[in-house]
C-alpha cells in the first residue's frame, strides 16, 4: 500500500527530528522550517496531512491555513496544528481558518500518535469514497451514453410534417424523454414525458416508458392503451413511492387533419390551428404511477396547418433573479410571441429566455422539446 504524505511546518529542528524518527516509518514525509517554505513544499509534495506549527518565521501558522484552504491543490488535506499555547482564542482561529485538530506542545508521544492516525485514517476513508466516487461516475457515464442512444437520433423524414427536437440533460443522466415515429401512413405519434427526479433511477422509468411507447411502434395501440400500458407497469414498479411520470402524447392523423393528445399532468403543450388559434393542451389526466387512471384523449381538427409545441418544465423552473422564477406565465408569453411572429425554433426560444432576465440564466433542469409544422 502507498504510504499516506505527510509535511512536517516546524521551525524548531530538534520537534522536526522528534517527529521524523516518531513517524518516519509510518509516513511518506517532507520537511519545512517556515511558513513560505511550508507553502512551496505543500504545492510540490501534495501532502495529506500537515503537521504545522503556529508560530513559525516568514509567515505564521494561521496564514498558511488560510492559503491551503483557498488553494484548489489538496483542499481535503488534513491539517493537525501543532500550539505551545492553551488560549481558547489560538484554537479557535485555527479551527476556524480551517485546521482540522490541534496537539499541544511538549508532546506526549502517545496522544501525537494517536491524533496523526486519526488524520491517516481519514484519508483513507477518503480515498476509498474517491475512488468509490470515480466507479460511480464511470457507470453514471455509461447510464447517460445508453440513455442517449435510446432517443431519437439523425434525420427525419415523415410526409407533410417537419420536426425539430432539443435534449439538453442538466446532468449525466436524465429523466426527460421524448420520441416520435409513424403508427400508421398518415399518422405520426409524438412524446415528451418527464420523470420525477435524476439520475439513473429516473433514467431506468424513463427506459420502461420509451419501450411501453416503442411496442406501439412496432405493433399499434391506440393513444389511451398505450398511456394506460405506461401507468400500469409504472404503478407496479414504483407505486407506492415517490416517483411519477409527466407526459404530453399526442397522434397527428395528416388523413382526418386531427390531433389527439393526452396530458398526464405535464406542462401545457401549445398547438397553433390555421395560424389563427392558440390551444393550451393543459393537463386532462393525472400524472402516471401514483394510481389507476381512466384515459381519454382529447381531439384537435385542423383545415390548413398546425404546428405543437411539447417541452418540459426545465424552460420556465428557473430564476430571473435570486429567489424570482420565471414561471409559466411568462414563458407562455414568450411562446406565443414566437409562434405568432413565425420566427419560432426551439434553439432561438432558449436564446430568448436567456435574455429575458438581467442576470445569467441558469437552467436548473433538463431541457427537453419538440417542435413540429405540418407543411401539406
């Protein structure tokens, strides 16, 4: 096993030659007489755990703490004071610039020891967590890259509609979805769902989801069957818990010029009839895997065009400014500012959002959309 590094900031040679030869066999060590050299081997050997004296030349103990914390090398390390001082005030400060314990001198060997090897097995703990972390992280990588491969991806080709999509993940892995394919010659189906919460937890509903709506590409269901496929299996999966599904379904039959749409408790979708009337598809089922549901679909006919809007929460759950969100108001504002000027795409809306406030915007969610136009 690699030995723990350890520096040693002590102005006295002869406690330097004391701890040497108390941890020297222990210890991966370097050595440093003030605080400016502490700094510079402290930047060059990486130590975990700092051995420092307060009262040292150049620069004092407290100082050094200061610049360790603010460093970003090593900011984990442990750091054991070393104080010939019992002043309350003394600790204090070190504790508060950051030390993590303190010994006081003359030494008694045995509690030195003891406090050091608290310290070493902290960083252990901690090594272990890190590389613990690095595994995690790793799998979380790989959870993100298949659920990337599971969304639509390439072209898209369907007779008399054009298609737009975005997915931006706010993380590694998401709980957004979104899918469209044909059910039928003249029929596209289209989603986007959003699962409560991150991570790959969300990812797995997401995935049961995805593959309940791809069944009805493969072998057709109508709207509500599906929707109601989807509720079933996630009752069963996670009822009883605290996770849900929000979804915006719809079928777009170019043949009948009509729109059937489901909304599970999601965001209102924006549809846009003859470039005259504005529809807010708001929620006409409850949200999916809490309980048994009755669906039905609701319907939209059209005679000319129609051009939907489907997105998740992500693009209104943000701040204006500290402690001021955006809000669904608003960011319906916007929408149909965009819609009825026809200079609305999915990538110029986030441009607009992000210039609405007077600071930076931070999506704190994921974002997810489609954007489609019949063009018959």
């Amino acid at each position: 096993m690699k030995k723990v590094k350890l520096l040693i900031a002590e102005d006295s040679s002869i406690n330097r030659k004391f701890l040497l030869r108390l941890l020297g066999e222990e210890f991966e060590i370097e050595e440093s007489c003030d605080g400016e050299e502490a700094l510079e081997k402290f930047a060059a050997f990486a130590p975990d755990i700092v051995l420092l004296d307060i009262h040292m030349p150049v620069m004092d103990g407290l100082e050094v703490i200061r610049r360790i914390r603010n460093s970003w090398v090593k900011r984990d390390v442990f750091i054991l004071v070393l104080t010939g001082e019992e002043s309350t005030e003394v600790k204090v400060e070190a504790l508060n610039q950051g030390a993590n314990d303190f010994v006081l001198k003359p030494f008694v060997r045995e509690e030195l020891q003891a406090r050091v090897r608290v310290a070493k097995r902290q960083v252990l703990i901690l090594e272990e967590l890190r590389r613990a972390y690095s595994i995690i992280s790793s799998e979380m990588d790989m959870v993100a890259d298949l659920q990337t491969r599971l969304l639509p991806r390439g072209g898209f080709d369907f007779p008399g509609v054009d298609l737009d999509w975005m997915y931006l993940p706010s993380g590694r892995a998401s709980g957004d979805y979104y899918d469209f394919f044909p059910v039928g010659p003249d029929t596209l189906r289209f989603v986007v769902a959003d699962v409560s919460g991150h991570g790959a937890r969300a990812a797995f509903i997401m995935n049961t989801v995805r593959a309940i709506f791809r069944m009805s590409w493969r072998n057709y269901f109508p709207l509500e069957q599906v929707v109601s496929f989807v509720n079933d299996d996630l009752c069963q999966i996670v009822g009883g818990e605290a996770d849900f599904v929000t979804l915006m379904a719809c079928d777009l039959d170019l043949s009948t010029k009509t729109l059937l749409y489901i909304n599970a408790g999601h965001c209102p979708g924006f549809i846009l009839t003859d470039q005259e009337i504005i529809h807010q598809l708001s929620p006409n089922c409850r949200p999916l895997g809490i309980f048994s549901l009755d669906i039905s679909a609701g319907k939209i006919s059209f005679k000319n065009s129609l051009k939907a809007f489907l997105y998740t929460d992500g693009f209104y759950e943000w701040e204006l400014a500290p402690g001021e969100i955006l809000g669904l108001d608003r960011f319906r504002d916007e929408v149909q500012q965009m819609i009825f000027q026809n200079g609305f795409d999915l990538w110029a809306l986030k441009d607009r959002l992000e210039r609405v406030g007077e600071h930076r915007v931070r999506f704190r969610d994921d974002l997810t959309a489609l954007w489609i136009r019949t063009n018959i």
